[in-house]
C-alpha cells in the first residue's frame, strides 16, 4: 500500500533536510581532518626551538659565524603562534560537527529527551548564530585592514603578510557557521520530522544527557 502523496512529500522534505545538513558538514570535516596532520608539524617546530636555545645557539661555531640570530629566529617562534591559530580556527567547527565542545551543565540530567532537544534548537538559533555572526564580521574589518595595509611583522623580522595568518579568525567562525547550521537542521528535523527519520539525523548524542566526547 502506497503512503498518501502529501505525507510523502513530507518525508521528502526531512530527508532532504537532513542530506543538506550532511552538505554543509562536508568543507568543515574536510578542513578539520587535513588541518590535524599539522600539530605534527607544531610539535616538531617547538622541540626545534626549544633545542636551538637551550643548546645550539650558545656553541661557538654559532657564535663565531654570527649564525645565532638563525637559531633565534622569531620567524620560528612565529611559526608556533601561526600553525597554533591554523589549528584552533580549523578544528572550532569541526569539534562541533562532532559535538566535543564541551557543557557544563549541571541541570542537564534532570531534563528530558525533548526538553534538551529545544535547548539545543533555541542555543543555537538565539546565541550561536548571531554570536558567530558578529564574530565574522569584526574579523572580516580585522582581516581586510591587514590586506588593504600589507601588514608585515615589523622589526622583528617574523613571518610577514599577516592577512594570510589574520583570514584564519575569519574562515575559523566561517566553518563553524557551518557546523552550526548543520546541527540547527538536523535537530529540526529530529524534533518535527516522522521517527523513522531519527537516526538520520544523529542528534542521538546530543539528546544523551551523560554523553561525553572524551569518554
């Protein structure tokens, strides 16, 4: 027996949903895993750094042929702080594709199902969004004075062109507007959409009020 066209359409709308949902997920998964591979390179910089001054840049063959600026480079030191903002404005979206941000809260258990469901919805609509919003454009004015100005490192010598490492505070949020956006969908489609969709959606974390991304 064939489901009546309109409830049919209906399905069609929250499974539609859900695969824009899985879309929007897609650039922020993607950015988030290739951007993991680079805490290899920030621990190999700061053992590096951490070596040349302790014990390198006092050798007199480095003291002799003037190489110890080499080995105290702030273009090394700003390599750390670089690759560090890379890491942490490319993982913001991906943790909560994932949901590992963390919650402290300790009415949580005593909610129910539904209850945590509406509270995520309603986070995420009344203060993810706007705050993301906000967020991305003062650093879009942060950003664009960098470019405009050809912002370089001053006299220490670092790494310059900082519009490249100040895009990051942009393209960080971005990807977490994303996230958001996914989540608001998938949990709209858990709260208002048929059952037999609830799995789709994989709000099951979310819903669970012991869960925990570290567990």
């Amino acid at each position: 027996m064939q489901e009546p066209a309109s409830r049919a359409d209906k399905n069609g709308f929250w499974q539609r949903l859900i695969e824009a949902a899985n879309i929007l997920e897609r650039p922020v998964i993607w950015v988030g895993e290739a951007t993991s591979w680079l805490q290899l390179l920030l621990v190999a910089l700061i053992i590096a750094d951490a070596i040349f001054r302790r014990y390198i840049r006092s050798l007199s063959i480095v003291v002799e042929n003037n190489l110890h600026f080499f080995f105290n480079s702030p273009a090394i030191q700003d390599g750390e702080w670089h690759l560090h903002t890379i890491i942490f404005f490319c993982a913001i979206g991906y943790a909560g594709v994932r949901n590992a941000h963390i919650r402290l809260d300790i009415l949580r258990t005593r909610l129910s199902e539904h209850t945590r469901l509406w509270i995520e919805l309603i986070g995420g609509l009344l203060l993810l969004l706007p705050f993301i919003l906000i967020f991305m454009y003062e650093a879009g004015i942060f950003f664009s004075y960098a470019w405009i100005h050809d912002e370089a490192a001053g006299e220490s010598n670092g790494i310059g062109n900082r519009w490249f490492i100040k895009s990051f505070i942009f393209i960080g949020p971005a990807l977490l507007l994303l996230s958001g956006l996914s989540m608001i969908m998938r949990l709209t489609a858990r709260l208002f959409g048929p059952p037999h969709l609830r799995r789709q959606t994989r709000t099951e974390n979310v819903a669970n009020p012991s869960f925990s991304a570290y567990s």
